[in-house]
C-alpha cells in the first residue's frame, strides 16, 4: 500500500461513490447564502443542492471562499503525524487562490514535520474536470506507483483534461464578470446561450454564441467529438446544474457515439453560485483544451 493519501477539494464536484472509489479525501470550500456560511460536504449534508438552487432562481445570491491556510493545516497534519505524505490536487490557479494557499501550507508543514512530503498539483480545472482529473490520478496510484511517479503522471495529466459547457441564465455569468451587462441583457432577449471552455491557463473563456439551448447542448458533443483521444472508451464526466433532463439529452447523445464510462453528477454550490442554474458541463482526456 502506497504510505501517502491524495486530497482534492469540494470544487470538483465529485459523487460520493467516486471518491470512496478513488480512494480520495475531499476538502469542502465554503459558500455563503442569505446570511448563512455553509460548507460544501459532496454528500451535501448541510444544503441539499435543490435547495440551494431553487434560492439562486428565487433571487438569492451566493458567493464563496476557497481552502484557507488553517483549513489544510487541521486536514493535512493528522495525516502527517501518521507518518504519511500528501498529494494535494488543487482547484484551478486561474479561478481561485486555492493552489497557492496548498503551497504555501505545504511549505510550513514539511518544516513542522521534517522528512514528511507534501506535494501540490494544480489541476488547472473546475468542477468535475477537476474530478475527473482527480480520479485519474488516483486511479493510477493504485497500480502501486510511488508519491513522485503519481505526482508527474498528475502534471502531465493536466494540461489535456477538457471542458467544455453552457450556462442557460447570462445573469449568472455577468455577475462573475464573464459577460458584460448589456450582452447578458440582449442574449437572454435573442437567445443567444455562450459555449465555454477552461483554456490551457486554467481561466474560463468564452468560445462561441449559438442560439438555443439546443444547439448549446449540442456543441458540447461536437467538442468532445473533436478532441477526445478515445471517443468510445475513454473515461467521461458530465455534470449539470439541476437540469437532469438537459443533462440526459447530453449523455444519450454521448452513449449514440458508443462511449461506454460515463459517469454523472452534479454541480455544487461552490460553481454552481457563477455558473447559475440550468448549467450543463462535459469533460474528457483530449488532444488539446
């Protein structure tokens, strides 16, 4: 057995049955709502996520917190007591502080206990691209590979996990500043929904407008067409904003093209609070982001 555990945090909205699968330990991020300070927990034990998105329709508004310096600190130092090392998978360093905070965490806690290793890798995605990038890494673990072999399999990794999604209300999106006010006003009117993607950098981008939800649903399927490196038996991870039957669509579209690992789950409140309700979102292994 490998003496070193793998952590990645709530962001990457990972099912309960894939981390116990995984083997991952998962840090919850924290989100604020009407007042209220919650944490993100993947069994959603202290806000259902019908309950959080049925406030966010009802005009509540939500924002977020990434993992603090003492939030890997209380996680990390059990850990590291034991006599284990740590692989750390962090949130994008294009959306969040997250993976500078695990560096800087790492730092103090391999002075504090000399001859332990904390290692970080930035996963340089959201949701479930950094879930999926996660469970491929420990995946991979499991085959007996070393702390050091895991870690370069992880960085290497990164760079050709792809997402791409769309978002169904632009009000969403122009809170988090990815639209400006006016577009998101004259979109909604025209029915423009935005195809978007996390760039090689991490940071999420734009990519194209088409009009119709349909036919947003559909450009995620002609992306992942486009760029999978193994259309049919690569691994896929499909998400959705409490919008199951948009999310259907997606998958049966995916399984006519013959892919046969396809797992489901939802968007958390940590990026559901920007992307907003009605979001549909797909990730794959690919040739290029």
């Amino acid at each position: 057995m490998a003496n070193y555990l793998i952590f990645t945090d709530s962001t990457g909205d990972l099912t309960p049955a894939l981390i116990e699968q995984a083997g991952l330990q998962v840090l919850p991020m924290t989100f604020t709502l009407d007042g209220a300070t919650y944490r993100n927990y993947p069994d959603g034990r202290e806000m259902p996520l019908s309950d959080f998105y049925n406030k966010l329709r009802n005009g509540s508004m939500s924002t977020t917190s990434q993992v603090t310096l003492a939030d890997f600190e209380d996680a990390f130092t059990p850990v590291l007591e034991q006599g284990q090392d740590i692989l750390y998978l962090a949130f994008s360093s294009g959306l969040s502080g997250t993976y500078q905070a695990s560096n800087l965490a790492a730092q103090e806690l391999m002075e504090k206990f000399p001859g332990r290793r904390v290692l970080t890798v930035d996963s340089l995605q959201a949701s479930m691209g950094e879930g999926l990038f996660s469970y491929l890494v420990a995946n991979y673990a499991k085959g007996g590979a070393s702390l050091d072999e895991t870690a370069d399999y992880a960085r290497k990794l990164a760079p050709t996990v792809c997402a791409w999604f769309t978002v169904d209300d632009l009000m969403f999106l122009k809170r988090g500043g990815r639209c400006s006010g006016a577009a998101a006003v004259a979109g909604t009117l025209l029915g423009i929904k935005p195809v978007l993607h996390v760039d090689d950098e991490g940071h999420l981008i734009p990519m194209e407008k088409v009009r119709g939800r349909r036919a947003s649903l559909d450009a995620l399927v002609k992306h992942y067409q486009a760029t999978a490196l193994d259309v049919t038996g690569g691994t896929v991870f499909l998400s959705h904003g409490d919008c199951k039957a948009d999310c259907d669509y997606v998958a049966d579209k995916l399984r006519a093209l013959g892919v046969k690992d396809l797992h489901i789950g939802d968007i958390g409140p940590v990026i559901g609070a920007h992307s907003g309700p009605g979001t549909v979102a797909l990730f794959w292994v690919g040739s290029k982001r």
